[in-house]
C-alpha cells in the first residue's frame, strides 16, 4: 500500500521552504530552516547569531526571538494536519522557560499538532539545542482554522 | 557599555537608549522604550523584515510576543531594586486582531511585584490603546543565582 505522504514528500518540503518559511519575511530575516516534517509535525530551527542575543553578558538568544521560532513552527504544525491550505491565525501560545538556552547554538522547536476540530487546532511544542530530552523550553498553542477561503494569511493574528 | 552599566545610567536618567543598544535582539527588532508621564512605553518600529503574512500585510506573532516580552522586562528593569536581568519564566501570549504594517506601541502593568517573581500583564496597541492588537501575561524571575 503506497503513503500518500511519502508519495508527497519532496513537493511537502518545496511548500514548507518556499511559501512557509520563504515567503514569510520574518521567517526569513530568522533564517529558520525545515528540519523535519511529517503529517501533524513539523521541527524547524532557529540558527545561532550575535544580533539576536537578549543579554550580551550571557551571550544567550533573546525569548523573543525564540518565540517567534515556536509560532512558525507551530503554525506550520496546524499546516501539516490539514488535509487542504487554510488560512490560519493563531489564538494564543504559552511558552514556559524549563532551563537556560546556552550560548553558541542553534534552537530546534518541533511541535506536534494533536487535534484539530472543524475551527480550532491545538499545538505542543518543545524547544531545544538538538536533544529532545532536554528542553529549553515547552510550549502550547492554539490555532483558529478559517474554512472560507479567503486571500489572508497563514501567519499571525487576524480579524 | 555593558548591560549593567546600561540599566544604571537608566536609573540615573530614565533614558532607555542605552538599554536598547546594550541588547543586539532589540536592535535587530527595533524595540525601544521611553517614559511617558512616568510610564514606560515600548515601541517597535515598523520594518518590513518582522512581516508574517506579506499578502495583507501583517506583522509576525513572534514579533508581538518580543514586544511585550521587552516591554514588561523595560519595566522591571525602570522599577528595580538591582542591576540584574530579569528571567524570563513563562509567557502567554493572546492574539485579539491583526497587527498592520506600522509601529506597535506597549504598556505593561504589574499584577504582582514581590521579591522573587514578578507577574506582568502587557497590551499592545497600534493606532488605539483600547483596541489592543495582542495581551501578554508573563512571569519573571527576579532574583539572580
């Protein structure tokens, strides 16, 4: 029996690069990356740079930056668990910080979309410096999911 | 200046410049803060890389979350007793409306200041202070180790 999403893979990743990660600037001025994605998951990562440090004394990423990663990454998440491209927009995301990001190294957050209703997506995330074990920090969103199609977004907050 | 020095100097002068280019993450992003009638006001000017959705255009949800994630540390850090930087705990971040592509401004209230943690509740606004495009709630480790 074939996998629809194997069968599907390599033209997945093109959508996520090119129109998820690509095509949004922010994503963009992040360089956040596509690590790995399957249906319901998606884990990008954030690589490490000097201007994106919080506390120059610490030489540790600053929260907002790693915010911004879990929400892609999350949203992406909504992405893959929908069968078609809908519009998105997320609800809320807590963030709880578990133990310090250290310096030097690049953030990966893969989140998991664990339910999806006909307007609503729940998201889990975690992030962390490349073993899961030992997260930096854990996360939970909720996404609202428009079922009119509509020519708005696929990233942050709308009407 | 390092950032301690940065956080005195603010102490001294209530001039949030030093602050914002002690910290790489608030240059890249364009966050500032100033004192408005003794309030401390964060703004993050517009600029086309914290876009998230071009097509709209809106910003980023990332964004809004370092706004005030920056405001409610501005804050602390205008009304603490040390130096040291506030840690960040936890953060909840509400998104109400989309957010244009124009500078967003945020005020920041403490719920609860005690010793050891503070909790802080962060609006962020564009054109109307009663029509908030995001609400934050954070929770910050005051204390250092």
């Amino acid at each position: 029996m074939s996998d629809p999403f194997l069968s599907q893979k390599d033209e997945i990743r093109k959508r996520l690069e090119g129109r998820y990660v690509g095509a949004v600037p922010h994503n963009q001025a992040l360089n956040l990356r596509v690590v790995d994605y399957r249906p319901e998951h998606l884990s990008l990562a954030l690589p490490y740079r000097e201007d994106l440090v919080g506390n120059p004394e610490t030489g540790v990423l600053h929260g907002g930056c790693i915010t911004s990663l879990i929400d892609a990454t999350c949203g992406g998440a909504v992405i893959m668990s929908l069968v078609a491209p809908r519009r998105i927009a997320t609800l809320d995301l807590r963030i709880d910080y578990v133990r310090p990001a250290l310096p030097h190294q690049e953030v990966i957050c893969d989140a998991h979309c664990y339910k999806v209703t006909r307007h609503v997506a729940f998201v889990r995330a975690s992030a962390h410096h490349g073993d899961k074990a030992s997260p930096i920090a854990t996360s939970s969103g909720t996404f609202v999911v428009f079922r009119d199609e509509g020519p708005r977004s696929e990233e942050g907050a709308s009407t | 200046m390092t950032l301690r020095d940065a956080v005195a100097l603010l102490r001294e002068t209530g001039d949030f410049t030093a602050i914002q280019e002690a910290i790489p993450y608030a240059r890249f992003m364009g966050i500032t803060a100033e004192l408005v009638d003794d309030e401390v006001i964060g703004r993050m000017r517009y600029s086309d890389h914290l876009v998230g959705n071009a097509s709209v255009p809106a910003l980023h949800g990332g964004t809004l979350g370092a706004l005030m994630e920056s405001t409610a540390i501005f804050k602390l850090l205008w009304h603490g007793e040390t130096t040291a930087v506030p840690k960040t705990i936890n953060i909840t971040v509400e998104y109400l409306r989309g957010a244009g592509p124009e500078d967003v401004l945020a005020r920041a209230t403490f719920t609860r200041h005690g010793r050891r943690v503070a909790n802080v509740r962060v609006f962020a606004y564009q054109d109307d202070p009663e029509r908030p495009v995001a609400v934050a709630t954070a929770h910050f480790l005051l204390v250092q180790e």
